[in-house]
C-alpha cells in the first residue's frame, strides 16, 4: 500500500465516523466578536487553535 493510499483510506474513515475537522476562520474586522457559519457568536482570545479547542461542540 502506497502512502497516498493509506492516507486517502485513513481520511475517508475519519470523515465516515464524522470526526472530519473543519477549521472555522475567525478572521475580519479587527473586531473581537465573530460570527460563526450557524448564526451564534464567539469570541477570539487567540490566533491559533493548538489544542484543538475550537472543535468542541460548546
């Protein structure tokens, strides 16, 4: 098995689970309070997403 095999194979098992992430882009505005795709607000307290935070269903 190639390595592009094993990794369409892996992306293709994540996404049928429904564990697929996908980034949300808070940028725009300068403002501090973003909108996000399903109407609800947040608010960014930093630039980057290394623990994954954004990902929970709050």
């Amino acid at each position: 098995m190639t390595w592009r095999q094993w990794t369409s194979e892996r992306n293709e098992t994540i996404q049928a689970q429904g564990r697929w992430r996908t980034v949300q882009d808070l940028h725009g505005n300068n403002r501090a309070d973003r909108n996000l795709p399903d109407g609800s607000t947040v608010v960014a307290f930093a630039s980057n997403d290394y623990l994954g935070l954004t990902s929970i269903p709050w």
